[in-house]
C-alpha cells in the first residue's frame, strides 16, 4: 500500500487490508482450531515503517471472529451505546416465491445499513408448525429450510436456471409446503448426488459433526414413513427412543434422513453467508429463543425425562398464560413442561447446548416468555382453557448460574412481559439482563406507567410495538377518540404514529427497536400475529417498493436525531 510510503499506516488501505488478513486468521481457527494470531502481530510489528506499527494491532485483533463465550458488555455488543434496529422476520421479507426469504436479505441488511440501523431483530429461524408459527417446532436446534433462497440454490448449480415460483404479496404456507419445500429437497438430493460439487466436502463434515442435525433429520423421517404419526403413538421401543430401535429406524429411512441433512445444511451455508454480510455492514443480529419447544418434537422426543411427561409420554401439564389483556380465558399453548429439577441434576446441559447452538445464528439472543424462570403457568393437561392453572416456581437465579459456569456470560436479552411479578424484575435484575419495555403498553394517561417512553431506565430495550400487538398505526385505529385524549395523543393517526416511534427513538433505553411496520406506518392488515388465535397469523410481507432509499434516509435522519446512529 502506497500509504506506507507516507507514515499513514492507520489509513484506510492498509487498516483495510489487515482487517482482512485478521479474518481469515479468525475464519482459520474457527474451522481447525489452529491459531496464527501470534504469527500475524508478530509480522505487522516486524513491518518497516516509519511510524509506530503497535497502532495497528488493535485492528488485527478487532477483526479476527469472536470467541465463543461473548458477553452483553460494550466491548462485545457495544450495550452500552445507543443503538437503533429493526425487527422483521425473515419470512417476511420480499422477494420471489411464496414467503420471505434468504435470498432478499442481503438486500435488506443495505437497506437497513443506509439508513444508520445497527441492530437487526428476527423471529425463530426454526421449522414453523403447521399455521406457519416459528415458535412451535420440531426441532428447536434447526433451522427452516423453507427459508433457503431459489437463486441461491441455482447459482451453486442445484436447480436449473428454468425453476421459478409465483410470488405472493403475503405469506402462503401451502404453498411453501407444496411447492416450494419440494424444491428445496431437489437442491438437496442433488448435492447428495454431486460427489464433486465444492459444496460436498462441507456438507459431509457438517454431516458427521452437526448431530442436532442428525437427530432432527431421524424424527422427521420416521414421522414421514408413519404418515405424520406423533411420537407418542409409535410402538413402545420407538417412542421411548430406545437406542436400538432409533438405529433402526435411522438405517431404514436413511435416504430420507440424509436428503433432509443435506437441506439443513443448505440452510446452515446461505444463513452463514448473511451474518457475514451482516457483520461486515456494521449489522448485529439479535435472535429469538421460544422458552418452550414443541410437543410433537425431536427435542421432546429424545429428551422425555427432562419433561413433564406420564410413563406414556403424555404430558401430565402443559403451558400457558392465565387471563390478560391479549385473552379472557388465558392462552392455552399446550407445550411440554420442563422438569427442572431433572434438567438441573443435568447440570442445564441441554439448555447449555440449545443455547451454545442458537448463538452460532446471532450475536445477542432475546429469550421469549423469561417469566417462567421465576414463575410458570401450569395447566392441568386436558384442561380446557388456561383458567385453570396455577403458578409454580421456576428455577431462577441457579439456572443462570449454571449456564454460566458452562458458557461464560451470555448476550442474553430478558423478555418480561405480560404478568409479571416483582420476583421476576428482581430476578431478570440479578442476573444482570436488560429487559423490555413496549410503547404501545406505555400510552393509557398514567405519566408513570413503566411502558411510557419517559420511564425507560437505560439498561431496557425500547420497542415502539411487537410482533405480538398491533402495529403503532393499527393500535391507534383501535382507539376511541376518548382512550388517545385521555392518554393526551392527538392528531392525524399518521402523524401521531410517527410521533409515537420517534418517542420510542428519544428514550433513554441503549437500544430502541422498531417493527419494520411501524417504520413504515402501517396499519392492522400487517400484523404479525394475535395471541390467542390460530389462523390468520406469520403471513405479512413487506413489498421491495417499500424499502425505498428515501424510506431509508428519512429513518436515518430520525435515528441521528435521537443520537442512535451507526458509527
């Protein structure tokens, strides 16, 4: 670099060009466990120079990949500095086909990069159920294949250049399923059948190592050869996953089980691609974690002692929330509940590896319904609504402990919503976890509720809305002109929409995220979800035309006002 040449060795050619050699010595070790950061700031001091060379170790070091134990402090997460992001699913992104997916992401972490957003949030990345939910899956360790992009799989010569999809203007499950999931499953099979493609030897190392991979693999397949049978209706050796019998059954459907590891790992390659990207452009992805996983799952499956299952592996209770504002009757979910007594003699070994695995996809990991570490709702199973459950006590601050003896300090973010107790506060405060604060909760003409903007203490994240409430624009739509004067909000529902997320920028939480429907100003037909309900839910998409550049200036502009903008 000509910069050399004149003492400018913190400019940008050469700071550029060690970032890169820090990388790949980052990527080195990552993939073999040999370490050549040594050698390297050996050889940047060795550099002749007429400046001070020690200048540039900092850079090398910064770039290399993060250790595997990252924690929620300015030197890891920059917590400590304001911060916007964004919350969007990656299903609902735009782009070809019948659902958001990988392929458009890269345009959107620009998008979000332009317009000075640090943070972006995303929903599971989990196989969903069968209403399209990425908080109920059969393997929680998985990610969705439904979410691979077409062209991805064309341009690694997968699929021919002909293969195309109707694109649909929000999310069609069925079609997902029926179509595109299909083709997804030929991408597979062909890299199966491609022993020479650049792609095998990863895969077959992924193969032999990514056992979570494996095992999700195996439950489906035996699901599928047994026409969607749930696991406790299998016979008896099967369903009580004896070893003998689960051998068996992986070698007599082992076509299957390696067609689907190979479109896990298609999924595990392109998501890979993104957080790079990501991380390139300045972009933290900040995950979610379902506290509960899915009845009718390998997780359960294979793991039937750590739950609260009868000798038949029936649950004898199951999850829920009591009556809120969201449900008269509460919110039955019917998932498994743990036992944590038995999780704890474990030493919180499987939630150590369910949280080591979520982290290899994001760098900070929201933890949904962080409630039931203090208290959980249990519902006598068969009951009929969640009215009749009862608080129980979770494992609280032993839980934590335990995964920090095992894992280091995590970027853990504490979801503690809904009726919460003052034990939770104190238990999400012992533990050293931000939490969550919801504009749209803060507006009901009490200055002091401690959702209203002005009350948000600075180790919060502030959210204008969820992907569980109504949008900020359709929230207003629900108010009488009465409730939004007694909340003192007036004004063009427009106007004061936007009012209210800039409020949310303003406050004086470290990171403030958005809904991608509230920077936008949309209203109820793009919510996510309604609790309580079951059709209807995960299928809004936002429009490539949406995501214009001026849309990006314009919350570029509003971020920097709030002193929220990227560096």
């Amino acid at each position: 670099s000509c910069a050399w040449f004149f003492d400018e060795i913190t400019g940008i050619e050469p700071e550029q060009n060690l970032r890169h050699a820090g990388c790949v010595v980052g990527m080195v070790r990552k993939l073999t466990g040999i370490d050549f950061s040594e050698k390297l700031e050996n050889a940047v001091l060795a550099l002749p120079s007429n400046d001070d060379v020690t200048r540039l170790l900092p850079v090398v070091r910064e770039s290399q990949a993060p250790k595997p134990t990252p924690s929620l402090t300015e030197e890891a997460l920059g917590f400590g500095v304001r911060r916007a992001g964004v919350l969007q699913p990656v299903s609902s992104l735009p782009g070809r086909g019948p659902i958001g997916d990988l392929d458009s992401a890269m345009d959107f972490v620009d998008w979000l990069a332009d317009a000075g957003v640090g943070i972006w949030q995303i929903l599971p990345l989990g196989p969903t159920d069968g209403h399209g939910s990425p908080y109920s899956s059969d393997s929680a360790l998985s990610g969705n294949p439904d979410l691979v992009g077409l062209e991805f799989c064309i341009e690694a010569g997968l699929l021919d250049q002909s293969v195309s999809i109707e694109s649909t203007d929000r999310t069609d499950y069925s079609v997902v399923w029926d179509e595109k999931r299909p083709l997804i499953l030929r991408a597979a099979q062909a890299l199966l059948d491609s022993p020479n493609h650049p792609w095998r030897v990863g895969f077959e190392r992924f193969e032999q190592t990514a056992q979570w991979a494996r095992d999700a693999a195996g439950f489906r397949a035996i699901k599928r050869a047994r026409e969607g049978q749930p696991w406790w209706d299998w016979p008896d050796a099967l369903r009580r996953c004896e070893s003998a019998a689960v051998v068996e059954a992986a070698q007599s459907y082992e076509s299957d089980v390696r067609q689907w590891c190979a479109a896990l790992y298609l999924f595990e390659r392109q998501w890979s691609d993104v957080r790079s990207y990501a991380a390139a452009r300045g972009i933290r992805l900040m995950g979610d974690m379902p506290i509960y996983v899915g009845r009718d799952s390998a997780d359960v499956w294979m793991n039937q002692a750590l739950f609260q299952l009868d000798d038949h592996g029936i649950p004898t209770a199951v999850a829920g929330v009591p009556p809120d504002a969201y449900s008269e009757t509460g919110q039955l979910w019917g998932n498994p509940l743990f036992d944590w007594d038995a999780m704890a003699a474990q030493d919180w070994a499987w939630w150590a590896n369910r949280c080591r695995r979520m982290l290899e996809h994001c760098d900070a990991l929201r933890i949904d319904h962080f409630i039931a570490f203090d208290r959980y709702w249990s519902v006598p199973a068969g009951a009929e609504d969640a009215r009749e459950g009862a608080w129980n006590s979770g494992p609280g601050a032993s839980f934590f402990e335990g995964l920090g003896r095992l894992l280091g300090r995590l970027p853990l973010i504490a979801e503690d919503l809904g009726d919460v107790a003052q034990s939770t506060h104190d238990l999400r405060d012992e533990v050293g976890l931000p939490g969550m604060r919801v504009a749209v909760f803060g507006y009901d003409g009490n200055p002091e509720n401690m959702h209203h903007p002005s009350q948000y203490p600075q180790h919060t994240l502030a959210y204008s809305s969820t992907h569980d409430s109504p949008p900020i624009r359709g929230w207003i739509e629900e108010q009488s002109s009465d409730s939004l004067a007694h909340a003192g909000l007036d004004g063009h529902p427009d106007e004061l929409a936007r009012r209210l997320v800039d409020g949310t920028l303003a406050s004086e939480s470290y990171w403030a995220v958005l809904p991608l429907q509230d920077v936008l100003g949309l209203g109820l037909d793009a919510r996510m979800n309604k609790p309580g309900t079951v059709t209807g839910n995960w299928t809004w998409r936002v429009s490539a035309s949406e995501l214009s550049a001026d849309r990006a200036l314009d919350l570029r502009s509003r971020i920097e006002q709030s002193g929220r903008l990227r560096n």
